[in-house]
C-alpha cells in the first residue's frame, strides 16, 4: 500500500482536517477576543490591580519601563508605579515609560528585552497552558 499523501482520497480527506482545524482557530482567538474585552471592561481598581499582578508575575530582576497604551496611560492611578515597586520586593524596580502601540496590558522593557504583558498574550499563554 502507498503513504497516505499518494493515496487517491489523501488530498480531500487532508483538506477536511485543514478545513476543521482552521475552525477551531478560529473559535478559539473569537474567545480570547472576548476574554480581552472582559478584561478591558473591569472598573478601573481592579484593571489596575490586574495590571499590577502582572507586572509582578512578569518583571525579570532589574530596572525595567512600563510602557501602556495611551488610554491606559491618561487612566493610571497617581501611585500605580509606587504600587508596583513595592509589590516587586526587592526583585527589581520599574519605572513609567512613553506610551506604546498596544491595544490593552502593557510592555516591560529592560534594555533590549520587551516582556510582552498584552492581554491578548497573557489570555493566549493561558488557552496554551489548557491544551
């Protein structure tokens, strides 16, 4: 018997697995699209808090910025930064950069590292961990 990709019915019945695969890619970035805006939606103290947990959760030792987008940044508590340092406890420190071209969440950036704390990414890293 040939390998299946020279078989006669090969080409269809690979077309139907990409055709379902395809739709399930789909249904899942629908999911994390409305997770994002679950998360954007929150009142204000607990999108910051959320803000700052992942900062916590994803800050590497050293000095690093947070950048947000612009929104977020107009939004930002006075002493969100402050906040967010003393939560570090000792592992680092970050201060308040220029605004960035992202939808929602933030960017951590020390020197040439960007740690990429968007909530599409953050929900993304989740849908993966539940696979």
């Amino acid at each position: 018997m040939p390998p299946f990709w020279l078989q006669p019915k090969a080409p269809p019945r690979l077309k139907k697995k990409q055709t379902v695969l395809e739709g399930k890619i789909e249904a899942i970035e629908d999911m994390l699209g409305r997770a994002v805006d679950v998360l954007k939606a929150l009142p204000k103290r607990e999108y910051f808090e959320m803000l700052k947990e992942l900062a916590v959760k994803n800050a590497i030792s050293g000095d690093g910025v947070m950048r947000f987008s612009k929104d977020d940044t107009a939004k930002l508590p006075q002493n969100f930064i402050s906040n967010v340092n003393s939560a570090l406890s000792g592992k680092g420190s970050v201060s308040l950069g220029e605004p960035c071209d992202i939808d929602s969440g933030f960017m951590l950036v020390y020197g040439d590292i960007d740690v990429n704390c968007t909530f599409f990414v953050a929900c993304f890293g989740k849908a993966r961990r539940a696979f």
